[in-house]
C-alpha cells in the first residue's frame, strides 16, 4: 500500500489544503487501528474472519499513512528558507523516530489489557489535526515529455539507493528476531524483547543524528548522502 499510494497521494493531494488531506488520511489511518482492534477483541470471530480484519486493517492503515510524510516534507519546503531545510526536515525524521519509540513503549502496556494500547493507537492519527491549515501548493505547468524523461534518468539512482536502503532495513527487520534466537539460545519472548530494546537504541541514535548531526553538516548534500550510505553499508556485516 505504500508502494502504490505514497506516489499517488504525492500527486492527487497538492490541491488540498494542508488539514483537509490530514483529516483524510487521518481517518483512513484511524480505521486501519479500528479494525486492527476488532480483530483482537472480538472472541466469537471465526478465524478467516479475523485474519480478513487483519488483512484489511494494514491496507487502510497503509493508504492513509503513505501520504503523511511525502505531504509534511513537502509543506516544510514550502515554507522554510532553503538554507535552513536540511535540518527542518532532519527534526521531522527525528519526530517520526521518537513516535516509533512512544509506540513501542505504549504497547508495551498491553501486558495490562488490550483497551490502553488500542485506545491509544486509534486516537494517536487524530494528531495529523494539529498540522497548520496551509494552502494549497502552487501547480507549475506540466512539463513536457523530454524533461519529464530527463528527470525519470536523473531521479533513478536516488530511487535505486531508497530502495536498497529499505530493502535492507525489511531484511534486518525480519531475520533479526530469529538470529537472536539462534546465535544465543533465547525463546521467542525473550528474543523478542531484546530486538526491541535494540531497534528502540537505533531509533535513539537516529533522534540524535537527525537532530545534533544533519544540521551541521552544511550545505553539501551529494557528500552527505555519501557519508550515510558509508555508515549504512558498514553496519550490517
């Protein structure tokens, strides 16, 4: 869902005020938490039915959440000087990561019963209402076929390394859990509860980057770009 509305969203809602396209996407998100919630509460569900709320739950969630933050990077642009965006968009980065470490420690309350942590992730959209209600961005003319091709060649390796960067990151995601596992003997829960203080440990690492880091790095964005891949590239072995 990210894939197929993130550009879809980047396209369809520049027309809209600021606001308005949070609300929706807001809503959309606030559904996909619903029916997340349904599933786990509901006990006399068949289980078909339960994994069908499941299934949906991620496809409204996902269509809403892909439009958040093409639309707030593009309204920060907008409307901060050029020489003071690497490191506005560098605290937005930062919010998101402080909002995954908030998530993880709200869930961790589950322990305690399902109604806190559902409560609070079908309210915590409803936060996208706080943005300012900006215009409308200005529409520039279309651009003819041979530029538009131009942009498509030049914009392709930065595609390529946002994809590779994702690529790895779902790959670490995935197998980290189960090599815990394996490479020190630990159960599920207690693998589990590792990999989450250490994804929660590079969530911290990415705040401080984000915000002590990025804005002093200056203006050269092809050295800094470099600079991440390198650290990037050195982790994972």
């Amino acid at each position: 869902m990210f894939l197929l509305c993130a550009p879809a969203w980047g396209h369809c809602g520049t027309g809209w005020r600021l606001r308005r396209l949070f609300l929706v996407l807001a809503a959309l998100m606030a559904l996909g938490h619903g029916l997340f919630g349904l599933a786990l509460t509901l006990d006399a569900l068949p289980a078909a039915a339960c994994f069908a709320f499941l299934v949906l739950s991620r496809i409204a969630y996902g269509a809403g959440a892909a439009g958040v933050m093409p639309h707030a990077q593009a309204a920060l642009v907008r409307e901060t000087p050029e020489a003071a965006r690497p490191a506005v968009l560098g605290q937005l980065s930062a919010g998101l990561s402080t909002g995954r470490i908030l998530g993880s420690l709200v869930m961790a309350v589950g322990i305690l019963g399902l109604a806190a942590p559902l409560v609070v992730l079908a309210a915590s959209p409803l936060l996208l209402l706080a943005a300012p209600d900006l215009a409308r961005a200005h529409r520039p003319a279309p651009a003819r076929d041979g530029r538009n091709r131009g942009w498509t060649r030049a914009g392709a390796p930065l595609l390529g390394i946002g994809f590779a960067l994702t690529f790895g990151l779902g790959q670490i995601q995935i197998v980290f859990g189960l090599f815990l596992q394996q490479r020190f003997g630990l159960g599920a829960p207690a693998a589990a509860g590792l990999g989450g203080a250490i994804f929660a440990l590079v969530a911290v690492t990415m705040i401080l980057t984000q915000l002590l880091l990025v804005p002093r790095l200056g203006r050269d964005l092809g050295r800094n770009l470099r600079l991440g891949l390198a650290g990037f590239a050195g982790g994972p072995p």
